[in-house]
C-alpha cells in the first residue's frame, strides 16, 4: 500500500484507493491511547492538518475556500439591537460602534477585534472549530481574548476519570515538538467564576469526532489528489516533449547537383560549399512555412522519373501529428474540479470556476439566486458559531443583554428592481442611482 497522505492509501497491486476513517484523524479516540506524550494526536503522524494544508494550497480549492470565508464574513461584524412591532414583526435597530458604551469600545480596540474575528472565521471554514485563549482581570470579568490557529493547538488526552480536557498545548513545532517548544494552558470553563483564563475550543457540533471535528469537504482529498497530478502531467509534457511541427525531405543530389565536384579544386572546398547551401536552403524553408503570414501556403516540386515511370526521390514537406491526447486529462482535470467545488458546498457560480470541460459559471441569475441561497441558508450556523466569543464576554463582563453582534450581509438583486444590483442589509429601500451606498 502506498500513503497518499491525508488518510487515503493506494494499493500497488489493484490501483484501488483505500480511505481510512475516524482512526486516521483521530487515533488516540474512543480507546487507551498507546502515546507517550500527553496530547491527543491529530493524524497517526500527528501531522494531519499542514498535510492538507499543503495539499489545498497547491491548487484551486484555496480560492474557494477563501471565498467561503469571504462569504461568512459579509460586510464584516456590527451591532444591533432587536425590536418585535405590534404585529410580531423583528425589526433590527444598528448601533454604531461610537455609540457603544465606552468599555466596550476600549475591548474591542486593545482586541484588535476586526482581526481576531478574521482568524476565528478563516479556522472555522478549514476545521469547523477554533481556539480562543480567554484572560480575565482579576475582578472576574474578562479582559483579553487570543485567537490561536487551530493547526497549532492539540487537547490533552481526556481524564478518563471525568471525561474532561483539562489542558490545551500549544506550538508551532508539531507534529513532535521537544520539551520547552510548546506551552500548557488550562481550559476555559465560562460557567465557573473560579475560571481565570485558558483555551475554550468553539466548534459546529461533531458527528463523531471526540477531539478534532472534521469538516464534510476534507472528503476532497482524493479529488485534490488527481487534481493536482494533471497540471504536472501537462508541464512535464512541455518540459520534456520535442516539439517538431514539419519533416522536410530534400534529396542529398538536390545539393551535389547545386554543387557539383568540378567546379571546384578540391573535394573538401566542395563539402564547405554543400554545407553552406544546406544552411541556407534550411532558413529558407523555415521562413517559407513558419508565421502566421504562411497558413495554408502551398509548396510545389518537379520529381523526375525513371525508365520505368517510377517516380525518383525528390523534395517532401510531411506535416508531423501531434500524438499527445490530452483531452482525456484535461475531461478528468474538469471533472475533479467539479467534485473539488461540490465537495466545498459552492456552486459553479459563486466558486467563478471555468473549466475545460465547458461547466462553468452560470449566467447572472444563477449568481444572484446561488449567492443568496448561500448567504440565507448555509451562513447561519458557521456565524453563530464564530459569534460565541461575543456572547460569553459579553454574560461574563455583564454588559447589556440587547447589545447583539452579527455579520452585515449584501443582498444580491436584479438590475430591474435596483439600478445598482444589491441591496446592503437593513436598508429601508432599494437604492436609486443617485443614493449612495452606507455601511
């Protein structure tokens, strides 16, 4: 069996592919772990999230999934209150973030909050989980929060007593850091007061991952695989193919007739001659069929015959076919990009892939319609998830209960409906071509 990495192995033998399942992501799970060290491995080498790192990075599902944090981040995090009319209609009142009260604009600034919320929605989209390192300030509320990458972070084992993580360890030296190359922090238990600070893991809840949940699309891995092999098929063919488009033929009494042995005084004065009329007549014929200036110039030669009517060797241009068929590949390129899109949960249209096979982006409704399908339906629990930080400091410090974060979104639109095409969230009515747009 061959490791192609990222839990799949390929048998020498069969060429079939073999996937792993949970052991393989998670081996020290739902069994006595058999690690010396006290951390959960991720991966059988605990190595598994930089080998898909690598293998995403190395071709088109980096984009995408860039785009689905794009998309989870809309416009970017705002303030809201809520307010339900009469008629048990929401109407949603915006807060700007001047008009908050003071300590909480003085938290968000020395949290370099915009940013934090950025790494905590980039670890989402990668592992459906992220790790914020929480600090209060003696007086039991909190003062500091700390987005950690989620790849740099392994839980302790669980105490099989409790069933608890009592520890987080950090480093950038994984997948076997040495003694004093990573950190030990406690974890986070926002319902006890006693809890001073340490890591708390927020995540979309698992299926059946004990310590590292692993998103639906990592199952693109083998498509990532033959995705990435087919563009160096490709380069491998240009930097080690000979590429010969004429075989012109020219018989060797062409040149002893050019130049024949009695007009000169010596055999080898002779040779010098043919070979400077070779080099000559080649620059000719390179310039009689090369450039776009010659497509479809015809060539003419005279073929004498023998006594027999047999035609004797004389001039032939053969055109050389290309033998090379890689349209196959390029059909099996599409097709996995295809799987590699389907796989992120995006749609042709909203991943702006055109592929070789003609699928591709669709026309502009599609655009809008998949765009707010995807930002009305598949958003709301990434956001809700990625918006806990929110809610635990703000029940901890006990500030106002109606004070609400949330992501602003655009609303894709018609041209007909709104000249401009979107319409920003919360606006009271669609924008005319004079009204300008407002976050």
């Amino acid at each position: 069996m061959k490791d192609l990495g990222g839990g799949f192995y390929v048998s020498e033998v069969t060429g079939a592919v073999y996937e792993t399942t949970k052991e393989a992501v998670e081996p020290d799970a739902g069994k006595r772990s058999i690690s010396a060290n006290p951390w959960a491995r991720w991966g059988s080498d605990n190595n598994y999230p930089q080998k898909l790192i690598d293998a995403v990075m190395g071709g088109t599902a980096a984009s995408e999934i860039e785009t689905k944090q794009f998309l989870h981040y809309g416009l970017g995090p705002f303030f809201f209150r809520r307010k339900v009319d009469d008629k048990g209609k929401e109407n949603i009142e915006f807060i700007a973030e001047e008009s908050l009260p003071e300590e909480i604009q003085e938290f968000l600034w020395l949290n370099d909050w915009p940013n934090f919320m950025q790494g905590t929605v980039a670890d989402f989209e990668w592992w459906h989980a992220y790790y914020v390192q929480y600090v209060k300030n003696g007086m039991g509320k909190i003062a500091q929060v700390k987005w950690h990458r989620m790849k740099d972070c392994r839980p302790e084992l669980r105490d099989p007593k409790t069933g608890k993580i009592n520890n987080v360890y950090i480093s950038g030296m994984w997948p076997s850091p040495m003694d004093g190359e990573y950190a030990v922090v406690p974890t986070f238990d926002p319902r006890d007061a006693a809890s001073d600070y340490g890591m708390y893991k927020h995540q979309l809840v698992s299926i059946d991952k004990d310590y590292f949940p692993q998103p639906a699309w990592h199952g693109i891995s083998k498509w990532l695989y033959v995705a990435s092999k087919i563009p160096r098929w490709i380069l491998a063919n240009i930097d080690n193919s000979i590429n010969i488009k004429y075989h012109v033929k020219i018989p060797l009494g062409y040149f002893m007739q050019r130049c024949p042995l009695e007009a000169y005084k010596s055999e080898a004065e002779q040779k010098k001659a043919i070979a400077e009329l070779e080099q000559e007549t080649y620059k000719k014929i390179d310039g009689y069929l090369a450039g776009e200036k010659n497509v479809h110039k015809a060539f003419y030669s005279k073929v004498a015959v023998d006594d027999s009517g047999k035609a004797l060797p004389g001039w032939e241009i053969v055109v050389l076919d290309n033998k090379i068929q890689d349209e196959a590949w390029l059909r099996a390129y599409g097709t996995a990009e295809m799987a590699i899109t389907s796989g992120l949960g995006l749609s042709p249209s909203i991943s702006g892939k055109v592929l070789p096979n003609g699928l591709g982006t669709g026309s502009g409704s599609d655009l809008r319609e998949q765009f707010n399908f995807q930002m009305q339906v598949k958003t709301a629990m990434p956001r809700q998830t990625t918006l806990e930080p929110w809610e635990f400091i703000k029940r901890i410090n006990k500030w106002p209960k109606d004070i609400h974060m949330g992501y602003r979104n655009v609303i894709l639109e018609s041209t007909d409906k709104n000249p401009t095409g979107f319409t920003k969230q919360n606006e009271q009515a669609p924008t005319s071509k004079k009204d300008e747009m407002s976050v």
